[in-house]
C-alpha cells in the first residue's frame, strides 16, 4: 500500500492504518494516543488491560499483527478493526470517545465508497494534494504515477515477489537504472527523512519514474518473468530504457533533470509560479 494511504488525522493526532481482509485496521498504540494524549501508549495499555478483566480475557481477538507501510518503512504493529477499537474505546474514559467513534464509522464508509466508485479516492487524494499546496498540473502526474505503480506491484505480487523488503529491492533497481540513485540516497539528495519521495519530484522526475515503472511492468509480462531474481531483470531493463530518455532529454534540455529540491520549505504550486517568472 501507498504510504499515504497508510495515515489517517483525527483531530491532529496521526493514525496508521492498513487494508486488511477487506476492512481497515488501525494501530492500536495510535488510537489510545488520540484518544489519551498520552506519551507511551504501551504503559496505557497495560493499565486498561489490568483494571478491565473483559478485555484482557479477548485481547487475542482484537489484536492482529500486521505488517503497514508508512513514509518511514515497513512495520509489523499490533493494530484492531473497527470493531475492536470500539471495545477498546469501552475501557479508555476519554471526552474524545464520541468523536472517534463517528471519525472512525466515517473512515470505514468511505473506503466501501471507494471500493464501489474508485473516481472518489482519486478525488479524495486531489484534494489532500490541493491543501498541501500541489499544482493541478503536478497531481494530475503524480495520481498517474500512483495508477503505474499500483499496476507494478500487482504484477510483482502474483509473479511470487513479497511485499516489503522484496518490494524495495526492485524500486531500488529501477530508481538507480533511472535516477542513478538508489531511493534512499535520492532522498538524502534531497535533503529527505521520512518524507515520501515522489511527493518532492518535479514534473520531469515523475515523468522518468513512471517511464521506468510501466517499461519493468511491460517487459516482466512479455518475457513471463517470476519470482525475485526474474523480475530484477525485468527492473534493471525497464530502470535502463527510463535512464536512457533521461540522459538524452538532459542533453537536449541542457541541465540535469535529477533535482535536489524539495518542497519542504516551499509549496510546489509557489515554486511552480516562481520558475513561470519571466
């Protein structure tokens, strides 16, 4: 999953989320955060598990392990459904337990909207993009960018490749046969830490990653290619076709298209208007 799908707000307080046996789980330690304020969920925990005997007693139902990828990496969280985080709502005395209770029915409904009319999500994210300060001209790229990556890692999926760490051998393989960097050192390029990497590339950046993703999706279906080492080929080639159009474009551009700005200090649409300056 996209990390930006993996993060839900209720009021101010970041949640993690993932898409599990078709409904969302969220992780727990985040929940009682919002609800508590509190600075170590865990110790909180413990404490609502000791004073309710009840929910001790069924914590192996709520709880599920499940692996969520954010912005800072793969992670293996205890989280809960829905379901779950009402019963555990039940034992946290917190005047927000209302307000969660509608956020988290809201959160819940949206996705079956989604899941029906898949034109909504990408409307949500335009808008999320918009109140970030993101040009229309960039979010139409950028949603184009998530819809290729979707369709590569679907493909990686049924040709055996495990999410997560396999995931990020072949993005590595494909960014550096592209970019010459591999993810990690672009976004110290970049002057990155958690942030997502594709949300600081220029128009031109993710034009060569989409080229380089789609490029490996065509040539690991056309040569029928499995598991890890068969579609590393495949990312090396594709990488390879997107580093090449690049390097031309530069030559014809006459400046490097690998950028390290970001638009952390500037929204894009700012900078966008700025390099429009005569």
């Amino acid at each position: 999953m996209d990390p930006e799908k993996a993060l839900v707000v209720f009021q101010g307080t970041k949640i993690r989320k993932v898409w599990h046996n078709s409904e969302w789980f969220f992780a727990i330690a985040d929940v009682v955060e919002a609800l508590t304020n509190t600075p170590n969920a865990s110790d909180y925990l413990k404490k609502i598990r000791k004073r309710d005997s009840e929910l001790n007693k069924g914590w192996g139902q709520i709880v599920t392990p499940l692996k969520i990828e954010t912005s800072g990496g793969t992670q293996t969280i205890n989280c809960t459904n829905t379901k779950g985080a009402f019963r555990l709502i039940q034992s946290i005395p917190s005047p927000k337990a209302e307000p969660f209770k509608l956020w988290l029915a809201q959160v819940g409904y949206e996705r079956v909207e989604e899941i029906q009319n898949p034109e909504l999500a990408q409307e949500r994210m335009k808008q999320i993009y918009e109140q970030k300060g993101y040009s229309k001209e960039w979010i139409e790229k950028r949603l184009r960018g998530i819809a290729i990556r979707q369709e590569l890692t679907d493909e990686w999926k049924q040709r055996g490749v495990g999410e997560g760490k396999e995931f990020a051998i072949l993005t590595n393989e494909i960014s550096f046969a592209t970019f010459g960097k591999t993810i990690e050192e672009y976004k110290k390029f970049k002057s990155l830490g958690k942030q997502n990497l594709r949300d600081h590339m220029n128009d031109l950046e993710l034009i060569f990653n989409m080229l380089g993703e789609k490029v490996t999706t065509e040539i690991t279906r056309a040569k029928s290619l499995e598991q890890l080492d068969g579609c590393k080929k495949a990312a090396i080639e594709g990488g390879e076709v997107a580093g090449n159009a690049r390097k031309e474009a530069e030559q014809k551009i006459g400046k490097t298209i690998v950028s390290n700005e970001n638009y952390l200090s500037a929204p894009e649409k700012e900078k966008r208007k700025q390099l429009s300056k005569p």
